[in-house]
C-alpha cells in the first residue's frame, strides 16, 4: 500500500463518488460500483482505501506520428501529422479488437511520461496536434485532460478516436480541450450487436455524448465497422443511424464506412464484402448524407471528398494520404463555390 501511495504515476481518479461500501466511477457509460480492492470493467481503476485511483495515469504503451487520416479525420485539419498516444485498457471488449493486445491487456504496464514531456515531443517531431487513439482514450482521461490543456498552450489540437461510451458528466471537462472527435460505430449502432460481441448492454449513451460534444462545438466524424453478420448489417439499423445523425448532427457530417477484418477471437467471419460497403454508403447518400467514405479499401473512389453540390473531386486520397487537395482558402469548392464542412 506505501509503495503504491508512493508511486509518481499513480492518480486519485476524477469522475466518481462513494455509494456505502462501494465506490460509483461515473466517468464511463458502464457506471460500474466497485468495491473495495477491486478494479472496474476497463482495468485501470482501482478503489484503496475507499478511494477511485487511475492505475494508468501517464504509462504510454505507445507512441507514434501519423497522419490525421488514418484516425479517420478526412475534414479536420487535413494533411496534417499527428502524435498519437495511448495506454493499455478499455471500457469495451470487442472480440475482433485490432489493438487487444494493448486495449485488452489487465495489466497495466507501460513507461510513464508525463504531460509536459508528450507536448515537448509532439513540438519536436513537428506535430499539429495530438490524438488520444489505439485504445479508448476515455479510460484514461485524467491524463488525457493534463496533457490536452498543455497540448492547448502550446498552440497545438487535440483530437480523440472513441468509442464515444462516456457519460456526459466527463464530456463537460473533456469538451474543454477537445477540438475534433472520430466516434465509431460497430454494426450500425444494433444493440444485439453490442451485447453479443462487445460485451455492452446498451449503446444508447453513445448518442448522449455524442450530443454533448456538439453542444461544445468538437467538430465530429462519424466512422461505422460493417461486420458481415447478421446483427451488424442491417440496413434497418443504417437508415436509423444514418437518420440520426441528419437530424442530431448535420448531414454535412463526415460518415466513414469501415471495412471488418478478421481478429482477435473473431476468425470466423469473412471480411467484409466491398459491395456491403458500398450498398451502405449508397443508403447514406440517398438519406441525404453530403461527405460518405469507404475505409480500409484502398484505391475506393469513396476515399476521396466530393464536392455535394457539383461532385467535383476535391480532395484525392489514397488510403491515409492525400495526392491532391483543391480547395479555396476559405473552405469552399473552387468550382461552384460551395461552403464545404472542413476545418482548415
């Protein structure tokens, strides 16, 4: 207990209270109440003494530059270089998971590197900002917010890649210091989906916070993993969620359809067939979606940006680079003049 109480990279936790003998974490959507000695779903929170530690705080288990594409953010800041950090945890527990040997991992292990040491490297590595990415970023979101206010002073953005499963309480100090979100989808929101191969009763807070990081102005891109199963390709569940975002977000929101890969524990389903991929975005666009993607296909037309007035290409991708981007200074479409959704 000294040894921990001790320890430079242990953090009382934010985001909980006590309900008798039992400790409520309110920073995820799980709200789980754990007793005493005992770690919560994502594995990195742990009550002692009757008090809510983050076990995570500051252990990196990776670090890396990327480009902002590859989080997907195809309208955010495009071009730009990203430094990319996570820790081990989740609150989620997808069975194809691509990152679980990090994102599953109940150990918590990694080198601990404090905030002002990740802004210093993102400067030097001429980064424009920094992504909470890898794993879900909001497990560890004490770090996250530290590092995210420094990232801020420096002149730097901050963008997450989520699960979006966290309660709006912590969105009001996250939305802070967010500038830009990717919120992924699985199986097209379906609840059966989310009990049966993530272990999530209920993905409805997800629409929650969703609504939260609008009303605190995070410019949003909404990804959705098409897995070629029953519960997670229902084009039911694509009109309902495509509708939701027309009506709750804009219809000049980003929508990237993602193509499933088998992983993990979950060998047995195929990948996904383009032609589901492209029905999907079909549907989209004919509910009246403005900027739809295909991803992990490279070569897709669907990777590039279409203006939605006179389907001029202006931005050519090829997977998480951009060939070329033809777009006026002030964010419109230079052949028709239309005001494209794009934060430069």
């Amino acid at each position: 207990m000294n040894k921990l109480m001790g320890s430079k990279d242990l953090k009382v936790a934010s985001f909980w209270s006590r309900e008798g003998s039992l400790v409520h974490c309110h920073l995820c959507a799980r709200h789980c109440r754990i007793p005493e000695g005992q770690i919560g779903f994502c594995g990195v929170r742990k009550v002692v003494n009757g008090t809510l530690y983050s076990l995570n705080y500051g252990r990196l288990i990776a670090m890396a530059m990327d480009p902002i594409e590859k989080k997907p953010l195809n309208h955010y800041k495009p071009g730009s270089d990203v430094l990319s950090i996570a820790t081990v945890g989740c609150n989620f527990a997808c069975q194809y998971c691509q990152n679980w040997d990090i994102s599953q991992r109940k150990k918590v292990t990694g080198s601990y590197v404090p905030p002002e040491e990740v802004v210093e490297a993102a400067l030097s590595y001429g980064a424009l900002g920094l992504s909470y990415t890898y794993n879900e970023p909001t497990i560890f979101a004490e770090y996250a917010i530290d590092v995210m206010r420094l990232a801020h002073e420096k002149g730097l953005f901050n963008t997450w890649v989520t699960n979006g499963y966290m309660t709006v309480e912590a969105m009001d100090e996250i939305g802070k210091y967010l500038d830009a979100a990717t919120v992924d989808f699985k199986g097209h929101g379906n609840r059966d989906f989310y009990r049966k191969y993530i272990y999530v009763p209920d993905p409805s807070p997800i629409f929650d916070a969703l609504l939260a990081m609008k009303e605190k102005g995070v410019f949003i891109e909404i990804t959705d993993l098409v897995v070629p199963v029953d519960e997670g390709s229902s084009t039911e569940d694509l009109r309902r969620l495509v509708k939701w975002i027309i009506e709750h977000l804009g219809p000049e929101t980003p929508l990237h359809f993602l193509r499933f890969h088998p992983h993990y524990r979950l060998l047995d389903v195929p990948p996904t067939p383009v032609e589901l991929l492209e029905k999907a975005a079909k549907i989209a666009m004919e509910e009246g979606m403005e900027y739809v993607y295909i991803g992990n296909v490279w070569g897709h037309e669907l990777e590039d940006t279409y203006c939605p007035k006179c389907k001029y290409r202006v931005l050519d991708r090829e997977g998480f680079y951009i060939r070329k981007m033809d777009i006026t200074d002030d964010g419109r479409c230079p052949k028709c003049g239309y005001k494209l959704n794009f934060i430069l």
